[in-house]
C-alpha cells in the first residue's frame, strides 16, 4: 500500500474534486493559473496542467492539503 495520497488518483480525479470543493473562483484564487480563471472548464484546465507541470504540482499540492476537509 503506497502512502502517497495522490496514488491511485488521476489528474481527472484531483481537478474535479477540487472543483466541486471550492468552484472554480476560489480554486483560481488558491492556485493562480488562467485556465481556473478565465472561462474555466474541468477540460481546459486539464489540457493545461497535463503540459505544465509547475502548475500541475501547485494542484497536487492544493489537493493533499485539502484532503482531510473532503467529506
């Protein structure tokens, strides 16, 4: 069992939870990064982060800290 709490987890996965947590307005606050803040979609948000992985890190990094908040 790996204790790596983005195991398992696709981009996919991480994105949308996120999303669903705090909406796209306050997740382009929390991690600034156009594709949160200027027509934002789920899709071209994962486009981006797929190529740019400083941006994808800052995602991955949001996500683990907001893990034990999830319900």
């Amino acid at each position: 069992m790996s204790n790596d709490p983005l195991h398992g987890k696709t981009l996919q996965t991480i994105v949308e939870q996120l999303v669903d947590f705090y909406g796209f307005d306050t997740l382009g606050e929390l991690v600034k990064i156009k594709c949160f803040n200027e027509n934002p979609s789920v899709k071209s948000s994962l486009t981006f982060l797929r190529k740019t992985d400083w941006a994808r890190k800052k995602v991955e990094d949001l996500y683990i800290k907001t893990l034990p908040k999830f319900p």
